[in-house]
C-alpha cells in the first residue's frame, strides 16, 4: 500500500513536497520511484532511488528535485524547487519491486 500527499496550487518558481507513506515489512530493501502524468502525456518517470539511497533523475528535473527515503518511518518524499508550469501533472509514487502504484496527487504549477 502507498499513500501519497501533498500535491496543490504553486506559482512558477516556487517549491512543493511531496510525500509517499508505504507499508510492508521489508520496505528498505525496496527501489521506489516518482512518476508523473501530464493531461495528454504518457506516464514518465521522475526520480528513483535505491533502498540504500541511490537516486536517478530524469533530464528535466535535475537539479531542481530531489528525491529522499526513510527506511525506519517508510516514507519517500519528492522535493520539487524552481517550479515550472510544464510540472504540471498527477504525481505517483511506485514500489519498483512489486509495481505497486499509489494514488496520486495533483501539482498545479500556474499564477
């Protein structure tokens, strides 16, 4: 199970956290990824990271995302900065080991 939050409105240039709580006995072995669903667009990938911290960032988000874990409180967050009207999507968390998906949270980038 994956819970995610923290998705809303944000003006260009501004920065949001998102949050993935998980559950599951053996989460810290888990690789967990970030996704995202722009209207009309293919779901892409976001950031990863590893069950030991590990991370990946697809072309257009780095330097201004930053993907985390905790293995002990079983959270995963996705700090967004310097954001653009183009993040605008639903955001998904994903347990890459078990294809689990989590609902989904909207992010507004606008003014």
């Amino acid at each position: 199970q994956l819970q995610a939050s923290g998705g809303g409105l944000v003006q260009p240039g501004g920065s949001l956290r998102l949050s993935c709580a998980a559950s599951g006995s053996i989460f810290s072995s888990y690789p967990m990824g970030w996704y995202r669903q722009a209207p009309g667009k293919e779901r892409e990938l976001v950031a990863l990271i590893s069950g030991g911290g590990s991370t990946n960032y697809a072309d257009s988000v780095k330097g201004r995302f930053t993907i985390s874990r905790n293995n002990a409180k079983k959270m995963v967050w996705l700090q967004m900065s310097s954001l653009k009207p183009e993040d605008t999507a639903v955001y998904y968390c994903k347990n890459l080991a078990t294809l689990t998906w989590g609902q989904g949270t909207l992010v507004t980038v606008s003014s």
